[in-house]
C-alpha cells in the first residue's frame, strides 16, 4: 500500500459563495416561491422522523401520513435537475477515449463496494458517482491513478456528509474491507473535497431519479398510493444502473420515468403508451422509451432478484434516503465502517498541475 503524494496544490482555494447560496442557486432572477420552500422543509423533518422511525413497519402495507410533493414541486425540480448534471459533452468524450473510462470505472467500483461496506443508503451512492461524473467533466486531472483515487475518495466522503447521520472519518474509508490502493490524510482529502465542491459550484443537493420515483409511481397507478416493495424494486434499479456510463445520456426525470413504468409493468402488466400518457408532461416520450429498452436489456444481462421491502415513509426525500433499505453489491454483504460524528452549457475544464 503506497502513501500518496502531497496534494498542496489546492490550499489556497477559497470559497467565494455565501453561505445562503451553498445548497441553491445564486441567481438574481430567481424569485422564490415561499411554498415550496416551505415544502423543501417539510420534507427534512418528515426525513427526520424517517430516522427515528427505523424497521419498525416491514411488508407490503400501503405508506400512509406522508403527503406526496405537489405537482408545482415536481415541475420545478424538472426545470433545475440541468443544473446537477454532467457537461453535455462528457459522455461522448468518454466514449471516444478523450477521457479514461477504465479508470472513471475502477473508482465507481471502489466507491461501490465501500458504500455496501459502510451501509449507506441509495442517494448516498448516486451523489458519490454524480459528483465524480461532474466533476470529471468540467475538471482536467492529471492522468495519474493516485489522483482519481483522491477523487472518488473527496466524492464519497461528501456524499456521506451530505446524506449519512454517521460519517466515517477520511482514513477509515480507505482501510476497511476494500482499503484503496493509497491512502491519503485527511488534510489531503479535505483539499480535494474543497476543490470538488467549488468546481460543481457548491451544488450538492442534486436532483436524482429518487427525487421523482414516487410521484410517477403514484401517477402512473391512477393516484394509487405506492406499495413498499414496488419502491424497493424501483430503487434497487436504479442503483443497479447508473454506475456504467450509458444511462448518462438521459436527465433523471428520465430515467425515474423508465423505472417506474419498468416497475410498475412487472407488477401488473401494462400498456406502455398507456403508461407514458400519465407522465407525458414531465418528461419527453422518446427520451423515456429508449431509457426503458435499455433497462429492459439490462435487467435481462443482470438477472435482478427480487428483494424484501424496506421501510421507508411515503415522500420524496424518504426514496432519496431509503436508509431502512440495505443496499448490497454482487461480491459481498453489507459491513460497517468505524464511525466519527465529525444537459447544462459544457464548461470550459481547468487543468491541475501538479
């Protein structure tokens, strides 16, 4: 195991946001409507109870006592979900060979396993490897294994920050059951994370297919609530999908979109025009079929099981964090880490010298 070199380069970066712009947007001419922020919060306190409500309710029940977002909501995370996405060229770059794709899936791995070691929840995963896409897209590091090993690191612990009530300390995410090939210090790790966080603007709170999965699934069910399992379905779908690079080229609108009309057809088979009629307005038809073809050939290769239901309260910020719901990879169980309480406009890709 290697000690990694000293990563000084970023020590005198600063950030220049103020701290009400960290986790919204900065700009002028955007009016905020006092509504939804007050249902923005809500949610959080509905996540809280979520907490403290562990594995009490398992099964199949129906969700109750947690109000769905409204429609004005959801339509509003439509219009923002451009702004947590990776450069509209990053995909087609990485398909070309002008980016390192065997290096960008050796840290998806890493980070993978990690998370299962760590038991960390759904939304936990998908931001570490939505901060990595990003930040590989508007960011030019050297072509050096120890760097992207920095990356994947600063990207899981800030997702962890961002959605985990208990964080493991830097170090004890690199010397667990799948310790990375360097280890870095914590100060080093700290850098990083600074650097990531202003290159994706302090960004963090990224709309995610999550963030839809239960509106459309209700939608798509006549105004039906949404059982437990077909939402444990649905987001063991997703977390089955988005770690290779073609699910890239869809918005998670999209792909929410596909998973649930995916889902709900395996539940009780439907016509997929039929479906796509209740969702229509939210995303385009096109975009969302040739998503669901390519889950359909996914799901074949994969063999998917099935899984028990977890429990998890009815809102989106309950699929978000799901953390009744055990996540585990294909080459191992769910472990513990040592904790501490501790398609935009492309943008042009600075360059790290080192």
């Amino acid at each position: 195991m290697k000690m990694a070199p000293s990563f000084d380069c970023v020590s005198s970066l600063l950030c220049a946001e103020e701290n009400s712009s960290v986790f919204g947007d900065d700009d002028d001419d955007v009016v905020i409507d006092n509504g939804l922020m007050e249902e923005f919060d809500d949610s959080w306190n509905r996540r809280s109870l979520h907490h403290s409500l562990g594995n009490r309710n398992c099964g199949e029940e129906i969700f109750t006592g947690f109000p769905l977002p409204g429609e004005e909501y959801v339509v509003s995370m439509i219009d923002k979900e451009c702004q947590h996405l990776p450069a509209t060229d990053y995909l087609k770059r990485m398909k070309n060979g002008d980016l390192d794709l065997g290096t960008r899936l050796e840290a998806v791995d890493w980070i993978t396993k990690v998370h299962s070691q760590c038991n960390f929840g759904p939304l936990c995963l998908y931001l570490s490897i939505n901060y990595l896409d990003r930040f590989l897209s508007a960011y030019e590091i050297p072509s050096k294994a120890w760097m992207m090993q920095l990356v994947a690191v600063a990207c899981l612990a800030l997702a962890a920050k961002m959605e985990e009530t208990e964080v493991p300390l830097n170090l004890d995410l690199q010397a667990g059951k799948y310790p990375s090939k360097f280890i870095f210090e914590g100060k080093t790790v700290q850098r990083m994370e600074l650097l990531v966080l202003n290159t994706l603007k302090w960004r963090m709170q990224a709309i995610t297919p999550f963030s839809f999965l239960d509106y459309f699934l209700k939608k798509i069910n006549n105004d039906q609530l949404t059982s437990r399992l077909l939402i444990a379905r649905a987001t063991q779908l997703i977390v089955s999908i988005f770690r290779g690079i073609d699910f890239l080229e869809y918005r998670p609108s999209e792909i929410a979109a596909a998973v649930a009309i995916f889902v709900a057809g395996e539940a009780d088979p439907m016509d997929v025009d039929t479906a796509m009629c209740a969702l229509v307005q939210y995303a385009q038809k096109d975009q969302v079929i040739k998503c669901l073809e390519l889950i359909k050939g996914f799901s074949m290769l994969e063999d998917l099981p099935s899984i028990p239901a977890p429990s998890v309260p009815q809102s989106p910020i309950g699929v978000l964090d799901a953390a009744c719901f055990s996540y585990k990879t294909d080459d191992g169980g769910v472990g513990s880490c040592v904790s501490s309480s501790n398609n935009s406009p492309v943008p042009k890709r600075r360059k790290l010298d080192l």
